[in-house]
C-alpha cells in the first residue's frame, strides 16, 4: 500500500483547508523524469516547449492521479471535486498548484529523518 500524508493548506486556500496525496507509483516517478530538461537546457533548445508542455500536462495528470482527498474552492468558492480532472487544477492560482507539484514530491520522496518518524 502506498503512504499518504495530509497537510494543511490554511495559507493558500483557508483555515481549515488540507489535501491529502499518496506517493507517486515508480512508473509515474519515471515518466515525469523522462520529460525533465537536462539542467544546462535553454527553453529555447529544439523541442524544449514541447517537452515543457508535456511536462506540465503530466504533472498535472499525476497530481490528480495522486490526489486522495482535499477541500479546495476555485476562486469562485465552487469546491473542486476529489481527484479533480486535470483541466480543474487550471482554477488554480500558479502558488496553488506549484505547492501540489512540490507537496507530492515531499510526498514522495521523503527525507531520512521523515522515513523514520
């Protein structure tokens, strides 16, 4: 069984507010690798926008994929639904959402000291 783990959102979303993510499987892990730029990679690089876009769209399938639970609002107040498609994370503010990217890696690749708590 895969570990999950609820954080707490209150600054982004509201007192009260969590989301709750299961770590990523191997074959999400690998396939979100295989879009990353290489580290000296420009945006300008042949293929590099492309890569990106394809990169974004996986991580945002994978962020829902991984998604267990939460109870986040779109601006509008509408709550968004749990796992949300992915076109729902475009309600998203950009610190939303790059919060989701960085809590699911946090998730899933856990620091030695976070192994053994």
């Amino acid at each position: 069984m895969r570990r999950t783990q609820t954080i707490a959102t209150d600054d982004l979303q509201g007192p009260g507010s969590f989301v709750t993510l299961r770590t990523m499987s191997r074959g999400e892990r690998r396939a979100l690798g295989a879009l990353a730029l290489p580290e000296d990679a420009t945006t300008e690089a042949p293929g590099a926008a492309e890569r990106v876009a394809a990169a974004v769209a996986l991580g945002d399938a994978t962020i829902c994929a991984c998604l267990v639970a939460w109870n986040w609002k779109a601006a509008d107040g509408t709550a968004l639904p749990c796992p949300p498609p992915p076109a729902d994370l475009d309600q998203l503010s950009d610190e939303e959402r790059q919060f989701l990217f960085e809590q699911l890696y946090a998730v899933s690749f856990p620091t030695e000291a976070e192994k053994n708590a």
